[in-house]
C-alpha cells in the first residue's frame, strides 16, 4: 500500500497560533508512519505558508516547555527569527505537485475553524478533516449557533445581539435596554471569538461599561447572555452521517469562570472525566449534543459543551468547537480516550473521515 500524503497545517493568524503549534505536535507523534506521510505546512502570523524544513524545525521545536520557561513574546521572536530565515523558499500552494492526499487541519480560532480554510481547500479539491465551511462559520458565530440550535428544540441561554457601531452610536441607550432585559450578573461576550478573549462576567453597573467596550473593540456583534448556574460539561463528537458521542467532560474553571488565565496560564480549571452528573443525566447531554452536531451541519469532528443543572436536569447548550485543542491534555483527545479510542485511532479515523466525505459530498462544504 503507497503511503497517504497528509498535509498537517498548523500556525495560523489566530491569537492560538502556539497552541496550534502545540496540537500539530501531538497530532504528527501519533500518527502511524506505516500508513501515512507527514507533510507539515506551516502558516506563519502574518499569513505566510512554508512548508517542509522550516515547517519540520518549527513541529519539532518543544513550544510547551518554551513556552512555560519564557513569555510568549520571546516565543514569538523564536519563531519569528526562524521564519525570517525560511522566507526566501515559499511554499508555492500546489498540494498536487506535492503529492498531497488530505490536509489535517490542526489550526484553532480565526481563519482555521471559521470556514476559511475549509473553502480554500475546497478550491484545490483537497479533502480535509472536520468539518465543511457552512458548519464552521456557523459555529464559530455564537449568536447564529444559538439561533440555529434553538430552531432544532436544543435549549440556549436567554440572550440579545449588539452591533457594536450601534453600541458606540448611543452606549447609554444600549446599557438603559441591557439593565431592562438582565439582572447582574450576565455575560458579555465577542460573538466570533474564542479561548475567552474579550469575555467579562459583569457584576454591577459600574462594571457594564468597560465590559461592553472591551467586547466591542474586538468584534462588530456582542452577545449579552444571562448567567446560567450549572456545570461546564463538554462531549466529544467523532463521525459522518452516524456520528458517535463520547462519555461526557467536565470543567471546573478555577475562578468566577473559565476565562483566558484559567485556560492558558494558571491551569486553575479542574477536569473531570467522566463528569460528575448521574449517568441518566448523562446520556441526556450526549443525545443533545449529537443533536447539535448534526443539526449545525458538522462533519468529522465537534466538542460540543454545555452547562448542565443536576436539580433541575437543565441542559443549555453553550458552544461549538469544530477543531478543539489537540494537545496531549487537551479534552477532545482525552474524552475519545476515556471512550475506548485512542490518540492515534483518532488520528487515522479523522483522515478517513475526511477522504470517506469529500466522496460523497464532493466540495458543497457541508
Ligand atoms: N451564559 C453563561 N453562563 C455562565 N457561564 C458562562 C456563560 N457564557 C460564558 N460563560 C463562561 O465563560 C467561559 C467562556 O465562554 P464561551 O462562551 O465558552 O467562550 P469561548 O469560545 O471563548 O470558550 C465558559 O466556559 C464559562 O465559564
Ligand atoms: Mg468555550
């Protein structure tokens, strides 16, 4: 059997640049050499793609341990000085001439898990693991993934959308409507972005202002959403048109919620696997986030997470994440674990996953 050619694309111009750096790694160390040819394709911050020797120095580079001995600035300028040497050898786009089969997409946030990506592969017919790009903008818009989800009986926070050209226009106007429809506290938050960048837990009215113009200076849309009390539980989703649940995640965030801090610096958050809810409670949250998954349309791969109330047995759909962190502790992977399939059957059921579905839907996107 020939080897398949897998473009694995990391990098990216998102604010989780090193963390795809990060996920490219485990992904390219689980990956069987029997079957596969791991061609690394790097995209630099500022959109520049470099493949194979740079891209092989940066995949091999120890970004976890750098990044915990220095800041990410310096981490940056590493990376910078490498690229600047590499720049002289563009990667030219031709993933034919190349030998490509499948591009593992192993970009996280703006540009890699908004659709963007997905249509350009798409334009060079090459199949590509996750999800199509009607799915992946869609989720990556938390105001749209609400408003979709709650049209298919999936139940959502209570909240309301604001542009943010309106909200400079007349903020007073605009914190008069939100104290009418909330009660302190509520969440204000980006409606494109991710990691919790821009997210404020708004206790008082003193703090609304700072919280709307953060969110505001960083998207065009804002949600404002009613707290909801309950656990963080996320489930893994892994499949086509018969996708499969994993057992159900739990995060709890280590402060008032699980903002930037917790995710990336103080590793205060505690995860649970399997989550701490009944097993009945359980089974519900995995029947809604298929339900979701398929619903949004979503292809290969989605974490789709929640809040969930063992009193009441709510379960409020939170988000979509179509390419969640892939790195060695990272949920996804470890979820898929705990369920019986491992890091590298995960890797090669992607791949499949993507060349079974470019078959039968040829470049829709869907
Ligand atoms: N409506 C809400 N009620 C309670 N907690 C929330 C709500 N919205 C966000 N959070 C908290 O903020 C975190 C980040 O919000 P989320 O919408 O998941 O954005 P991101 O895409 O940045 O992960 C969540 O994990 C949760 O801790
Ligand atoms: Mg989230």
């Amino acid at each position: 059997m020939p080897l398949i050619s897998v473009a694995l694309i990391f990098g990216g111009k998102s604010a989780e640049h090193e963390i795809s750096i990060i996920s490219a790694k485990s992904i390219a160390a689980n990956i069987s050499t029997q079957r596969y040819r791991v061609v690394p394709v790097y995209i630099t911050c500022d959109g520049v793609w470099l493949s194979e020797g740079i891209a092989r120095d940066i995949l091999n580079l120890d970004l976890s341990a750098l990044l915990r001995a220095s800041s990410q600035a310096a981490v940056s300028s590493t990376l910078n000085d490498m690229v600047q040497q590499a720049r002289q050898k563009p990667f030219d786009f031709d993933f034919k001439a190349a030998g490509i089969d499948v591009a593992f997409i192993a970009l996280h946030g703006s540009y890699g898990e908004d659709g963007r990506i997905q249509g350009f592969l798409d334009t060079c017919g090459i199949p590509y693991t996750g999800c199509g790009v009607l799915a992946s903008s869609l989720t990556m818009d938390k105001a749209l993934t609400k408003l979709c989800a709650a049209d298919a009986g999936l139940v959502v926070a209570p909240s309301i959308t604001l542009f943010s050209a309106d909200y400079h226009a007349d903020p007073e106007a605009a914190h008069k409507e939100i104290e009418k429809q909330f009660e302190y506290p509520f969440f204000v938050k980006p409606a494109n972005l991710g990691s919790s960048v821009g997210i404020s837990k708004v206790h008082s009215t003193e703090a609304l202002p700072h919280a709307l113009e953060s969110a505001c200076s960083l998207d065009s849309k804002v949600l404002v959403e009613k707290a909801i009390t309950g656990r963080e539980i996320e489930v893994a989703i892994l499949g086509n048109e018969q996708p499969q649940a994993s057992i159900c995640g739990e995060i709890e965030p280590g402060g008032d919620f699980y903002d930037y801090e917790d995710k990336y610096m103080h590793n205060a958050a505690k995860l649970f696997i399997p989550a701490r809810i009944p097993d009945d409670l359980q089974k519900e949250v995995q029947s809604a986030a298929l339900k979701t998954f398929k619903a949004l349309g979503c292809k290969g791969m989605s974490r789709v997470d929640f809040f969930v109330d063992e009193n009441s047995r709510n379960i409020v759909l939170n988000e979509v994440n179509t390419i969640p962190g892939f790195t060695d502790i990272s949920m996804f992977p470890r979820l898929m674990e705990a369920t019986g399939i491992s890091f590298s059957e995960l890797v090669e059921r992607l791949i499949q996953l993507a060349q079974e579905n470019s078959k039968t839907f040829n470049s829709i996107g869907l």
